[in-house]
C-alpha cells in the first residue's frame, strides 16, 4: 500500500485514527474499544464502523502509516545523490526519530502478530519497499563510480536493511532506547560495507 493510500479520506477518518492512538497509548490494546475510540474522536460508532471493520483494523493502519513515515524519513538517502557517508547518518536519524515516536504501536504489533524478536512477516511488504528503495540507490552510485560493483546491490540492500532492522527492532523497539548513539555506528557500518573499496579506498566524500 502506498503512502498516497495510506492518507486519510477526510478529517472523519483522521479523527478516529489520532483518537485510536491516544486511546492505545492511555488505556492499551485490550481496554480499547470502538465505542472508547467513537468518544475520543467525537463521531458515532456507526461512523467508526464505517471507516473500520475493528479495533486490529485500525491498529494496522496505524502501523501501516508507521512504516510510510519511516520510509519518508529514510528519503534523504534513497533519493540523494550526494555523498552517502552524511545522507545516511541523515536518514538514520530520521528513521529512528519515527520508530521513537511510534515505539509503543510498533511494540504492540510485534505482541499482536506473535513475533517480539523480528519484525513479523506481515510487515514484508514494508521492509521489501526499503529494499529495494536502498538497492536503487546503491546500484546509482555503483554506476556512477562512488560504490564498488563487486557485490550486487541487491544482496548489499537485503543484508544492510536487515541489520538496521534488527537493531532497531531489538534496542529501540523492544529495549525502549533512544538508539542516539548507535546512529553514527550503523550508519558508518553501512557506509563501509557497500562504499569501501578493494585496497582501502571509500566513495564519496569524507565525513567532518
């Protein structure tokens, strides 16, 4: 689903959507209700009903924003075309900025879907976005000299992206840390992997 889908249809739909999120954050998953929501968001519960078939059906789409947010945040590396060393502390600090905002609904989907040491398969769709937006960009700069081509960008993507996101998912996430310091760490682990050059050498330009 796209971020473009992902926005709300008018101010009905976003109202129940900030009411289902102070309501998850106040009383949790379990005492949250529709009628709860409907209250908060000052609409009936037919209204809510309308837009959603269940509470889990808002969580989702509560976490499916999540992941859209994230994968604005991470724009500043995905469409950059500068030196990738300071794009990706950029973008890093930005991802983390909205997993932190979104900690607690992301802790709650980990729980929902059975799965609190990974991200849970129904997220897929997600993380193959980031991907494949971290392969293009890799693959760009191989092109255009800044990363070395002696391993596929696609392979350089899956194995970054899952280190980022096991991190994350396990300090940030699960761990309730702010992940501040480990963002210079993963960036640079990052920029190592997929810029350094055979010998010694880096692409792009050297960080201050």
């Amino acid at each position: 689903m796209t971020p473009t889908a992902l926005k709300p249809r008018n101010q009905t739909e976003e109202a129940i959507l900030e009411a289902a999120r102070e309501a998850l954050a106040e009383d949790g998953f379990e005492r949250m209700t529709i009628d709860g929501i409907a209250k908060r968001a000052y609409v009936s519960r037919t209204a809510v009903y309308f837009y959603f078939t269940n509470k889990r059906a808002v969580v989702d789409r509560l976490i499916q924003r999540a992941f859209a947010d994230i994968y604005d945040a991470a724009e500043p590396y995905f469409a950059g075309d500068g030196d990738p060393r300071q794009e990706l502390r950029q973008a890093l600090w930005r991802v983390v900025s909205v997993v932190n905002r979104n900690a607690d609904l992301l802790l709650l989907a980990g729980r929902l879907y059975g799965q609190e040491d990974r991200l849970p398969p129904e997220w897929e769709p997600y993380i193959r976005r980031l991907v494949k937006a971290a392969e293009r960009r890799i693959r760009r700069d191989q092109r255009r000299g800044a990363a070395p081509a002696d391993i596929p960008a696609s392979l350089a993507a899956q194995a970054l992206t899952a280190m980022v996101e096991r991190h994350i998912t396990m300090e940030v996430i699960r761990g309730g840390r702010t992940a501040t310091e480990s963002i210079g760490v993963l960036a640079e682990l990052w920029w190592r992997a997929a810029y350094s050059f055979p010998g010694g050498g880096a692409g792009g330009a050297p960080s201050a």
